[in-house]
C-alpha cells in the first residue's frame, strides 16, 4: 500500500465512509463467516456502582475516537480521545555528532570500558531531542443532571457488552427509570449517547466541556453545537502543529434545548441524543493541513440525519462482523454472575473460568476498538488516555509492548486490524532510512525503541533504554506473519523492500566481535536490563538481538523464495546470519541473556524483560522438540526470573510457559494476571499504571494454551491446563491459511475441524500424536479424539 493509498484510507475513516468495509478480510483465506456469539452474559463486563476512578470506568471506540465512560448518576463523564492528538509536529531528531563519535563507542564497548561508551553516547549519540511527542487526551464531556439523588436501592447497574460494543447505565430515581446508552461508530465516525427517561419530561441535563488543553475555546454554535477549538501543546522544544476541534451535537424529543455561553442546557425531555466528533489536521507525519472543522461539521451533518438505534445498531453489526469469528468456552461456576469487578477481586481463590474467557474476548474487543484500518495503531493506552503527559507518553514503544499489541491479532482472526501498525511500519521505513543515514551512514532503515505519531526513530530517554537498534526489525516479523496467516502474495510483494531494507542496514552496521570472531551489534543492549558491568546497560551482541536478527533474515529469505527474487541478496544474508552468535546456556544452566554469561551479576535478577526468550516466544527457534537442552535453559531462566512481574511481562511469561508446554505454570500466572494486583476494575491491564499490553498478551496466552501454530505445524491443545476440563474454541487462525475448531472434554481432545483456505500439507499434532495431512483449499478435516482419527 503506497502513501496515496494510505492517505486515502485516512480520509475515508475520518469521513465516515467504507474503508473498513473495503478492507474487510472476510472470505479471504483462513478468515471465515462470524460464529455464534457466546451468551450475552459471557460477553459483559458490569458493575453495581458508578465509576469513581479512571481505571474503573469502561471504554468505547472506533479504532480513531474514544470514550471513557464513568456511569454517574447526578454526574456523567465521557472523556474523550482522538488518536492523532499528540504533542509537537514534524521533525527527525538525528543527533548531527552521532555518526563520527560511533567507532569511539564501539571501540569503548569492545574494551568492557561500559561507564565512558555510555557518557559519550549520552552527549554524541541520543537523538536531539532526547524524548519524543506524548499521546494526549482531548477533553471531557461533562452531564450534569438537576435534581437526581441516589438511585432506588439494587436498581443501578453499568455495563459494557462487549458483543454489540455498547456501554448503558441504567437507575431508578424517585419512580423514574433512566437509561443512558453510548456507542463509537465506525461507520459515521460519531461517538453517540442517548439518554432516556420512563416518564415524559422527567429528563434534564446540562452539558460542557472540560478540556486540560492549554490552547483551547469552547463556544455553542446555532443548531444545538457545542464547539471545542485548539492547538497541541508545544513539547520538549518541537513546536506543536496541530489543529483540533471537538463538536457536539444535542438533540432533544419532547423537551427544550437552550444554550449559554460554553454550555448547552436541556429541560422537560423524554429522549436526547448526543453526538460528538472529533478530528486534528494531522494528514500523516510530514503534512498537518487537514481541516477539523469540515470533518467534524460533515460527520455530525451526516450523523444528525439518523436515528441513534440506527447509528448504534450498525456500530454493533460492524464490531461483530469481526468479534464473533472467535468464540470460547472454557467451563462456567457461580462466580460467572456476580460483578466484573469482585470477580476480579476474588481471581486468584475462586474458581472462576469463565473469567479468562471474560478477559480473552475483552482482549479482542479492545483491539477491535483501538486499531482499524485507516486509524493510528494502538499505542501503550490502547485510545483511552486522560492526561496530556501520560505515562512514557503513552507512545510506541517497539522492544516489546507495541508487538505485544498485535500478538493476538492474526490467531484470534482479526488480520484487519494489523493494518495500521503496518502503515506505521511503512511510514517508519521511510524516516528511519533517514536516521540510519545520518547516524551510522548505513543502507536501509532503523528504528530504536520508541516511535510516535511524527514516526521518529532515533534513539531516545538515555542509553541504558534507547540505544537499541532492534525495534524496526521486530516489527517486520509482523509484516512476515501477515503474509504467512493470509498468504496474500501481492502484499508480501508490497512489504517485502522494507524487510530487505531492514537487513541492508545490519548487513552495514554489524561489527566483528574481537574476541570471538562472531558478528554482532554494537552499541546495543538487552532491553533495560542492567548486566551489572558498569551503570548501565550497553553491550555488544546481546542475545535477544541474536534471535531478533536471525528472525529477520530467516523471513527476508522466506520471502524473497515465495516471490521468486533477490537469489544474491539471499545468499548474503544466509551468510550473516550463520556468523551471528548462538543461543547458549550459561554456568547456572540458564539461557544466556549477554555474549558473557553475565546474568549472576545482573543488577536485578528478577527483571521484567526476558528479553533473550524471544526466541521461544514470540518466535520459535528454541523448541522443546527441536533444541531440547535450550528449552530447559529457558525453563531455568524463567525460574530465576520469577512469575510475577509487571502486567505486560507477566503476560509474556504466560506465552513463554505455553510454549515449554506446562499449562498448569501457565494458568497460575494468568490467574495472577487476573487479580486485582494486575488487573483494574474495568479489566484494563495494570502495569502499574494502566498499559494496554497486558491486556492484548493475556489473550494471547490463552490462545498459545489452547494451539499453537509454528511453521507449518499446528499443536492442538499443547499446554491446556488442569483448571480447564472441558471447554471449546472457534474460528482461530493457524499459519498457511487455515481455520481451526477445537472442541475437548476430560482434559482430552474431543474434535477439532481445520480448513486450510490455500491447500498445502500442514501436520496436525495433539500430545505425542502427529499427522500429516495434505488438505485441500476450501475443503475441511475433521478429527476425533486424542489419536486425531478421521472423522
């Protein structure tokens, strides 16, 4: 996809029009029909009680605008994101010193003199500026309700049905029933709110905005229009460039709307609904001319025409046309019906299954909500995002959390939504040739460990956390598995210059490691791990860069065979990749985290990151069948690292159990994940503070529980936990095109059904069990039981 046709997919989301439904994956290979829902209970998170904190209130979005809805009853919150507000504008912060103090670094590096390489990387090498542009919220819309007291005792009850993407608030006051609905639709690009009252009359509200923007007005327009103006913020010395608007629309029956100042007023209604828009004039990360006020205006033009069921009813039909490809069951108890957020409370000693079923399908829905195409990809907060300085900004940050975004996507069916982190990763081939350029005078592309909305790429927030050239290369791992899911050769095609692009630059910038002979990067680091030589953490050669990069050239050469192309380059990057270091296993009989076997001293010896178990997940050059003795050095190194950590890695360390195959390990750990110290009220994933990634890769891990799909094997059931007897799930997605349904009972495989929409031989494995089977496109297979007998 070029930049035209980028910017066209932006301009038609914004706009309200078909993109999402041109870009529909549906009948594509290895993308079937919806499946039935699950029941609407299993399908929704509730609460007795309003939201008093952020964290508690739950949220609704059309992959580009977003809500947070707090549910209260004299008092309503939404507050509301778009996902192009940042701070500053465009600018490429290559740091003009970088290129010529390099080989003094490398040269420091090389000598173990650790301290001096990072005093002058942190003068000659970090990016100008050292920090990069925050994802910032846009205001909140505040209702006011005269006259509401407390609710009539057990009639209040919020909800988010996460099967028709819907929030409702619901209360009994002084004999009245009020009903309060909010929807974000994808369709005419209007988050809408309507608001209802049993008895005529007895509804009134007022309405305005609370905004933490510097730069702003609020004034009401004729027709009913509450309008937000302003300009980003200016951050760390990038001047912001950002036009934004805000519009909200009031629409009364039975009932009269009245206007001050900055604030609209509605007295004697039965019914009202709200529509809001929302837009900025950022166009892509070099141009900031697109015009709010014409998007915003068209949207609520168009959206005023319709009747809110109708808005809300094709919001629904859009969001399940892609959540109701997967279903799941894994058994039900009494704690299924009580309040999402005592569940969540009592996860860790209840028996309560049907939670992590809970926590999977909300894992999907938040994808589906923050990440469609034509939108920005989920950044660390998903959309949702309440302050102008959010936590690490709230950016991409790409050694880890943005992937772990995405682990989900393609084996839980929703392909769709991997594209706007691939027009990020397009947009980022392009600024980062520029930085590989102009920093190490290097071919191709590079991206270190954050990126934002401007697409930078330098290395940034000091050496011992940005000085790590791996990032770009991770994320084409994603552009491989879109292909190897879909098997869309035409997008390979497309993609496949910016996985060459990302080799050109290590086959540049890999040094000869003196001591042994082996290439490797240098500066580099394993991501913000301290290995105790020196302050911080830069190295030569560290082992996660080893895997990343063998990955790389694996599927750069994988690619080029399918296209039929680049036969020398190939052969070039073969050669690299057998000079790179090999996984090995340390004195502790630990899989070696550094080119030393550092991790004794490593200054803290329960870190977050177990960076150097890529390759057992998400990659799979560590196997507990193909390299035995490096799987058990990954098992120790995850003894010694500990089960629990920080939301997002304590999510990993479920997919890393999930590959040595030992789903009881990995059911403890997600039963942690699901405890009130990992998981919000609102089951937002805590860090601590809130990071979306936990989320995105605890449903990950239950589907690497559950199947695992690695080259052209599909393991059925490999690390199904003790917890889970008896249960079901359908519609996942395995490499090759195909469509897989499992079914088990008794801890045993019952039936699984796999239709590979390409055709090709693919084995088929439950426990020790191994078929191959040559299917054919389109056709399915049937098999029963342990022993997969045909059915």
């Amino acid at each position: 996809m070029n930049s035209n046709h980028l910017e066209l997919s932006r301009r038609e989301l914004v706009a309200g029009t078909s993109t999402v439904a041109a870009l529909s994956l549906l009948g594509a290979p290895g993308v079937e029909a919806a499946t039935p829902a699950a029941p609407s209970g299993d399908n929704m998170l509730w609460y007795r009680q309003p939201a008093k904190e952020w964290t508690e209130a739950l949220p609704v979005g059309n992959g580009r605008i977003g809500a947070m809805i707090f549910g209260g009853v004299a008092e309503e919150r939404l507050q509301l994101n778009e996902d192009t507000l940042w701070g500053g504008g465009p600018y490429h912060p290559a740091n003009p010193k970088a290129k010529a103090a390099l080989p003094q670094v490398q040269k420091l590096i090389f000598d173990g003199r650790y301290d001096e390489a990072q005093a002058v990387a942190k003068e000659k090498l970090m990016a100008v500026p050292v920090r990069q542009m925050s994802y910032q919220v846009l205001g909140n819309l505040m209702l006011t309700f005269p006259g509401l007291s407390e609710p009539a005792a057990g009639t209040y009850r919020r909800e988010l049905d996460i099967d028709a993407a819907r929030h409702t608030t619901r209360f009994t006051v002084d004999g009245v029933t009020y009903e309060r609905t909010v929807v974000a639709s994808p369709a005419d690009q209007v988050i809408a709110v309507h608001l209802k009252a049993s008895k005529p009359g007895k509804l009134a509200f007022d309405t305005r905005m609370s905004v933490p923007q510097t730069q702003h007005t609020v004034r009401v327009l004729p027709g009913d229009v509450l309008l937000l103006e302003g300009t980003n913020n200016t951050q760390h010395g990038i001047a912001g460039a950002l036009k934004f608007q805000g519009r909200v629309k009031v629409i009364a029956t039975g009932g009269k709307v009245s206007a001050a100042t900055d604030s609209l007023s509605v007295r004697g209604a039965t019914e009202a609904t709200i529509l809001i828009a929302m837009a900025t004039s950022y166009r892509n990360y070099a141009d900031v001319s697109g015009d709010p006020e014409a998007i915003t205006s068209g949207q609520i033009a168009a959206a005023s025409r319709k009747t809110f069921r109708a808005i809300a009813d094709k919001a629904a039909e859009d969001h399940r046309a892609i959540y109701r490809r997967v279903s799941i069951d894994l058994g039900r108890s009494a704690e299924a019906d009580k309040p999402t957020d005592e569940r969540i409370r009592q996860s860790e000693s209840a028996n309560d299954p049907a939670l992590a079923a809970l926590y999977f399908r909300y894992g999907r829905y938040l994808l589906i909500t923050s990440s469609r195409p034509g939108s920005q990809p989920a950044n660390l907060q998903g959309i949702w995002n309440d302050s102008v300085n959010p936590p690490w900004g709230s950016k991409y940050t790409i050694n880890i959390n943005t992937q772990m975004n995405y682990w989900p996507a393609e084996p839980t069916a929703m392909p769709e939504m991997v594209e706007p982190l691939i027009a990020m990763i397009r947009d980022i081939a392009q600024t980062g040739a520029r930085m590989a350029r102009d920093m190490y005078g290097a071919r191709g592309w590079v991206c270190h460990h954050n990126t934002d909305l401007w697409r930078a790429t330098g290395p940034i927030d000091g050496p011992q956390f940005g000085l790590w050239p791996m990032g770009g290369a991770w994320l084409c791992l994603h552009l491989w598995d879109r292909y190897d899911y879909g098997r869309d050769a035409q997008f390979l095609a497309s993609t496949y210059p910016i996985l060459k692009g990302a080799c050109e630059f290590f086959l540049d910038t890999l040094v000869k490691d003196p001591k042994t002979g082996w290439m490797v990067t240098n500066p580099s680091l394993s991501p913000e791990n301290n290995h105790g030589h020196g302050e911080g953490s830069l190295c030569a050669g560290p082992t996660m860069d080893m895997q990343i990069l063998r990955a790389l050239f694996t599927v750069t050469a994988q690619a080029a065979a399918v296209l039929k192309t680049d036969a020398p380059f190939v052969a070039e990057i073969e050669a690299m990749r057998a000079k790179l270091i090999p996984n090995r296993v340390g004195a502790q009989g630990q899989l070696m985290e550094w080119k030393d076997d550092w991790d004794a001293g490593a200054k803290d010896l329960h870190h977050r990151h177990v960076s150097h178990l890529f390759g057992l997940f998400p990659d799979a050059q560590i196997s507990p069948d193909t390299t035995p003795e490096l799987a058990a050095a990954a098992r120790k190194s995850l003894e010694i690292r500990g089960d629990k950590a920080t939301g997002w890695a304590t999510a990993w360390r479920i997919n890393l159990w999930a590959r040595l195959r030992d789903g009881d390990h990995a059911h403890s750990i997600l039963r942690f994940l699901l405890g009130p110290e990992r998981t919000y009220p609102n089951m937002f994933d805590a860090h601590p503070p809130f990071q979306i990634d936990g989320n995105f890769g605890g449903a990950s891990g239950v589907t690497e529980m559950l199947m695992q799909s690695i080259g052209t094997q599909v393991h059925l059931l490999p690390a199904l936990p003790s917890a889970w007897p008896a249960g079901s799930i359908r519609g996942l997605r395995a490499r090759g095109a195909c469509m897989v349904d499992l079914s088990w009972k008794g801890g045993a495989l019952a039936q699984a059904r796999i239709v590979s929409g390409t055709g090709g031989r693919h084995e088929i494995r439950c426990g020790e069990v191994r078929r191959t089977i040559d299917f054919t496109a389109g056709k399915a297979i049937v098999l029963t039981g342990p022993d997969l007998r045909t059915a």
